[in-house]
C-alpha cells in the first residue's frame, strides 16, 4: 500500500508494544511466586496458574493463600503497625512520595503486566491505570503530610484488609493502600485471583520506597483467601468487587466492631438530551461504555436517549461502532482489548442471549474477544437494563420530558455514577445532582482522579475513596466506654386519672394508637409514671412509608431547615423545666434540657454552613463534592442520655435534609412522646419526625432491613449493633451503630454526625475549549 492509498483509507498499522522487560521481570522471580510477607517474599506454596486472556499463554503460577497464610500476614501487619503510626508525618509522606516515583520510574514494566495479565488495551494500561496509580500515591503523600492538621485527633484503624478486583487491579490498588498508608495503618492487600501479577510486583516498589516490613504485606488466592482474610483479626475491611460478595461481607463482619467499606456494582445511566452535541455524546459513551471492554463498575451501561434525537443518534452510534478495534492488547493501535477470562466472557454472552430487544454488533477476533455491543428498544425492566452486563454491552431506552429522564436513570437498585448530557448548562446541572449516583459526569465520562471522591449509593455500596472524605474510611471513630445496663424500675400500681392518658405513636404528624393495640408501663424510681404503646412491624412500616413521602424536606433551602430547628429549640426552652421533671420522674437522671436546647441551635447553625468542596482535579473544569442527605433514617435512641440524644439525632437528622423514625428509648420514652407538641408547634413538616416506643431488640430487625431508609443508627444499650448490621445487608444500607459502647453526649463534635447523615456526590462539570 503506498503512502496515497493510507492517507486515503486512513486504515491504521500494527504498532505492537515490546513485552521483554515484563517477561524478564517474571522470568527473575522464575514465574512462581509466594506471599509478600513481613517484607519478605515466600516461597511458592500450592499454585494456579494465572493466563494472558488475548492468548491463553500462562504468564506464571502464582500461591493459593491458606487461612494460615492470611493471619501469618495479619500478625505481621498487626506487629508493624504501631510504629508506622507513630512515624512522623513527614517521613511517611516521603515514602508515599518515593512509592508514586518507583510506580512512575518502572511504568512501562507495570503497563505491560497490566495488560498481559488482563487482556486490557496497552494505551489504557499506560495512560490510565499506571498514571493514575501514581497520582494517588503523590495525592495522599500530601494527606500523610498534613495528617495533623486535616484529621486532628482522629486515629487510624489499624490493620486494613482490602480486596480488590480484576479489573483495574493495580488502580484499585493504590485507592485502598495509598490513603491506609497516608493515616497510619498497616494493609493486608488480596489481588484478584485472575490479575495478580501488578500486586507482587507493586511488592519490589514498596522494598525500594522504604516501606517498613510488615506495613504492606500481600497474600494472592481465589474467594477462598479473601473469605479468610474477611475472618481474620483485622479491625477495617475494604473491598471492591460485586454487590452480592458485598451483602456476604456485610452480614460476616456484622457485630465485630470493624470498619467496612464496600464499592460494588453499578448500571449507570447515559442520559443525552435533544440539545447535546451529538458527535460528543457518541464520543464520550464509546469511552463510557466500552473503556476496558466494558468491565468497569461505572460503565455507562444504560443509554437514554430524548425521543427527538434517538434514530440520528443510533444511526451515528453504529457508525462509531464500526471504528472500533478490537484485537492485541499489546498492540498500541487498538481500542479494545480481549476479556479478562473465558468464564466471564461466557457469563456476559449468556445475558446477551436472553434479551429481546434489537442486537447491533460490531467485529472482533475470535478468542477470549468480545465486540462492542448494541441493544436498542428495551423497556425499563429488561434483564440488560437493571443486571450488570459488566461487559461491552450497552442497553439503549428513550425518553421524552427531563422528569421521565430522571425517573429511568433512578429506575435501579444501583447508584454509582451516571452522565448528562446537554449543551445548556443550567439544563445539565438541574438534572445531574438528581440522579441518585456517586458520581455524576457533565458532558463527559469516566473521569476520575486521586482528589475527587468516588463510591456509590444504594446497592453500589458505601464510604468513599479519594480526596478529604477517603481518609475517614481509614480512620477510626471515637469510642466512649463500655455502656452498662440501663437501671430499670418497677412500675407499682396504676395511678387513677378519669383519662386514659396512655402515650400514643407519631407517625405523619399525627398520634397513631399501635398496631398490635398493646401497652406497657413507664416506671421510675417512685413508681409508675404512665403508659406507651408497643410499635410493631407494621407501625415501622407505616413510619417509614410517611417519612418518605416528607421527601420535599430534603429539597428545602438550608435557610429553612435553620429557621425550624430554632424554632424547635425555642420551644423546648420554653418547657425546659416539664422536660426535666419528666425525665427525672422516668429515670431519676439529672436535668439535660439546657444542653439539649444547645445542640438544637447548634444545628441550626449547621444546618446552612455544610458546605460541599471544589476539587481541584487535573482538568479543564471543575469537580464539585456536593453534600446530599441520605433520605430516610431510623436511629434508635440512647438510654444513658435520653434527652440530649434525641436532640442530637433530631437535629443532624433535620439540619442535613433527612427524614426521620426515631425509636425512642426504652427507660425514658415519655420523654420522646413529650416532643409532639413541641414539633407540632415548629412547623415541622408531617413525615419528617416520626417516633415509635417498643422493643429496641424486636424492632431493630424490622427497621435495619427496609428497604426504604438510607442509614441505621443505633445508640441503643441493647445488644442490637451486630442485629442491624446484618439485617442492613440486604439492602447495603449504611449504619452507625454504637457497639456497646457509650459516646459523649455533651460534645460538639459534629464530624461523625454530618458524614453520618449525608452523602457526597462529585459532579463533573468540564468546560473550556
């Protein structure tokens, strides 16, 4: 072919990239390769071979970690823990520093394993996985750094365990172990059993950046070793992989008292509007969706298209598809690498074979290949429009109006990231903070960088990764004492009243009678006090189902919320003494009124001071960290501060945007009877407070395991921490629960309420030319 008939045709040439240094790096290790332990390098135990997928070649054998190699991995973490603790920040920062410089000194050798080991295209590998990797371990040299005066006071964890997934294994790496690192702690890191190959060698790059042995310690295995290191003694588990292996974890570490972070599936939607610039819309869902061959949680998996546009926009779309190569990994000019395993490509050909919308392929070798893919005139609930394909295939819907727009993309059990499209701005950002992601793209895709925050909602897990708000997942929350007991009292005989003043439930702004109709006495100190009602399953249902139809509450201005939690603190004041007396007469405790009436202001006072961040992200644009309300939460109140506790749950619940179903407690539930009035008399929207008296143990289960609240706290002295975790599982709702332990009532610290309460969205909003 002459240099006229290329220019003419445009076709592009094979421009392989050399794998020498990768196979004499693997060869000098004898392709068989041990645990990283103690900073030490074992021998090779029992082994599987772990494959280049665009070929079948076995690259090496790697160890199949035992339960005794993970706690022999845990105690070495655990033994040089507390030292690297105590190192001084600017020391640890240095070898954060000196890790990113040896990723950035032997990127080449890395970008190669990375594909080889993955089937991913070398231009990903080099300009995406590696320099990303790098720029997470530059950004939290700079928290490590500034440890002291970012997080003052807070600790770290301890020993890490971290999980992470095949697809960007060396990326997802340096997310899990750069900020542990950063605060202090020590990791026990399980590769993917398919990808293991960047994790040993990220081992030579700790050896060389000075990382103390033990600090850093990886054991490689299938499921089996990350269920034993999920059993093992560490104190903080972060994973990212699928939503169901997230429920096992949930429900495994539930009542350990450890941290859990878990970043899990996604099905984000693609929305593009009539007046988007369509050539970029089609540009940017090649990278969304077919990026990695569409192996990526945040994939943009689902397209929706406005009506007006739709059959130019596919036209266009199967053009683009036609342009898409896919072959060699290796070889510089292709867009589209091979799937990670056979067995994955075959479960991804499974679901494509059982939809009935309209198939659009495009071209790709045979193998371990998959083409790009097209499903066009799906319904919302298609298999391929709520499952995670988790491959090259993107599901393709119409829509007509922006609400309808908004009602699809929320149409899922996930919410990890989405895109807007649309060349009106005011339009895009209308629409994008109302989708219920993590993550959410303006006119682009896939963005992602060390200071901006990434995680998901819903079913896509919780805790985020990256920036300020990624550290707190590595740093340990404060803990009061053991909680004792709670002093009970016997009620005696009945006072005689002519009315039945028999305290009912709140639910919706209004008094409702149980719906089991049972009661049971108050007792304090001198006898009965009077009489409550005994929610059941049924009442936390109709609790729920009014704090959710409050939902308006969460999009009032700030200002609002301010002026009625003043209100609300106004009118305890005025009561201050009834308050008091009731509580005295329930539990014979000291007067907390006044400082119940202090928190309710000083939530007000938050309430329009919780600012989001502008992220100051390597690009043409800006990344905003927006603060959004978690929805419904159900928190179970403390007994050793009764009233005190019901003003702080109330009032971060109220300042930040949330609904509540407050379950009152069980030595002092008059006291949260009392509150009617006073919310009544607050312009408290109906649905926005709900309370129920009962059974902390009997209605944990009930309250943790709807579906319909966002978050579950617990301050309960029952033994119900572990209970709400498990039962919290099966639906990935966040919680906050207390362990057994007491907390300082008094305090001002309102860090751990307002990361209890919110969730952080980055928005992406590029712009420039």
């Amino acid at each position: 072919m002459n240099v006229a008939e290329i220019f003419e045709n445009m076709e592009w040439g094979p421009a392989p990239e050399a794998r020498d240094e990768a196979d004499a790096w693997l060869e000098s290790h004898g392709r068989a390769f041990g645990h990283f332990i103690g900073g030490k390098r074992d021998k090779p135990g029992e082994t599987f071979a772990t494959v280049n997928p665009a070929n079948g070649e076995e690259l090496a054998q790697v160890t199949q970690g035992t339960e005794a190699d993970v706690a022999r991995a845990v105690e070495a973490a655990r033994k040089a823990q507390p030292a690297w603790e105590k190192l001084d920040d600017h020391d640890r920062a240095r070898v954060l520093y000196a890790i990113a410089r040896g990723l950035q000194k032997h990127a080449r050798l890395f970008a190669v394993l990375e594909t080889l080991d993955t089937g991913k295209p070398i231009r990903e590998a080099r300009d995406i996985d590696v320099a990303l990797a790098a720029r997470h371990f530059y950004h939290h040299a700079g928290h490590a750094e500034l440890r002291g005066e970012l997080v003052p006071g807070r600790m770290p964890w301890g020993v890490c365990g971290q999980i992470v997934p095949w697809n960007f294994p060396l990326l997802m790496l340096a997310w899990k172990v750069a900020p542990a690192l950063a605060m202090g702690n020590s990791v026990v890191l399980k590769p993917a059993e398919w990808t293991p190959l960047t994790a040993l060698a990220f081992a030579d790059i700790c050896e060389t950046a000075g990382v103390p042995p033990g600090v850093v310690n990886i054991v490689t295995g299938d499921g089996a070793t990350g269920a034993a290191l999920a059993r093992a003694e560490i104190d903080k588990l972060a994973f990212t992989g699928s939503t169901e292996v997230g429920r096992t974890l949930r429900r495994e570490t539930a009542g350990r008292g450890i941290g859990l972070t878990l970043e899990l599936g996604g099905k984000s939607p693609y929305i593009v509007f009539e007046d988007a610039d369509i050539d970029g819309a089609v540009e940017g869902l090649v990278d969304a969706i077919w990026f990695n061959g569409g192996q990526v949680c945040c994939a943009g998996a689902r397209l929706l298209i406005q009506e007006g546009i739709s059959e130019e926009f596919l036209s266009r779309l199967k053009t683009r598809m036609g342009k898409i190569r896919v072959g060699d990994p290796l070889d510089k000019s292709v867009d589209m690498g091979a799937m990670v395993h056979s067995e994955h490509k075959a479960r991804v050909e499974a679901l494509l074979a059982q939809t009935a919308g309209e198939v659009h392929r495009g071209t790709a070798p045979d193998g371990c290949f998959l083409p790009p893919t097209l499903v066009s005139g799906l319904h919302s609930a298609d298999p391929l429009m709520q499952e995670e394909v988790f491959g090259p295939v993107l599901a393709a819907t119409t829509f007509r109006t922006p609400a309808e727009a908004v009602q699809l993309a929320n149409d899922t059990s996930y919410g990890l990231a989405g895109s807007v499209w649309s060349q009106d701005l005011d339009h895009a950002l209308d629409i994008a903070p109302r989708i219920d992601a993590g993550v959410v793209w303006v006119n682009g895709a896939n963005m992602l960088d060390a200071a901006a925050p990434f995680g998901g909602m819903k079913e896509s897990g919780f805790g985020r990764e990256g920036g300020v708000a990624g550290l707190s997942a590595y740093l340990r929350p404060e803990q009061g004492s053991k909680l004792k007991a709670p002093r009970t009292h016997q009620a005696g005989p009945a006072p005689t009243d002519a009315v039945d003043r028999t305290a009912k439930l709140y639910i919706g702004g209004k008094q409702a009678r149980p719906d089991g109709g049972y009661t049971r006495p108050v007792a304090g100190p001198k006898g009965m006090v009077g009489e409550v009602g005994i929610a059941n399953r049924k009442d936390v249902r109709n609790a729920v189902e009014a704090a959710s139809g409050a939902r308006g509450w969460s999009g009032t201005t700030a200002h609002l919320r301010a002026q009625i939690l003043y209100y609300l603190a106004e009118n305890l004041s005025a009561r201050a003494d009834e308050f008091d007396t009731r509580l005295a007469a329930q539990t014979g405790g000291k007067p907390e009124a006044a400082q119940a009436v202090r928190h309710l202001f000083r939530w007000a006072a938050w309430a329009d001071k919780h600012d989001g961040r502008v992220v100051g992200v390597p690009m043409g644009g800006l990344a905003l960290a927006l603060n959004r309300p978690v929805g419904v939460i159900g928190a179970f109140a403390p007994e050793e501060a009764p009233l005190i506790g019901l003003a702080q749950i109330i009032g971060a619940t109220l300042a930040t945007g949330n609904r509540l179903v407050l379950v009152a407690p069980e030595t002092a539930p008059l006291t949260a009877t009392d509150l009617y009035q006073v919310l009544d008399t607050s312009d408290v929207p109906a649905g926005v407070v709900n309370i129920l008296t009962g059974d902390h143990a009997e209605l944990a289960p009930h309250l943790a395991g709807h579906a319909g609240i966002g978050a579950c706290w617990s301050f309960s002295s029952a033994d119900i921490s572990g209970l709400v975790e498990r039962e919290a599982a099966s639906a990935l709702t966040r919680t906050w629960v207390n362990n057994g332990h007491s907390r300082d009532w008094a305090g001002r610290d309102a860090a751990p309420w307002l990361e209890a309460a919110t969730e952080i969205q980055t928005v992406w909003i590029p712009f420039g030319l």
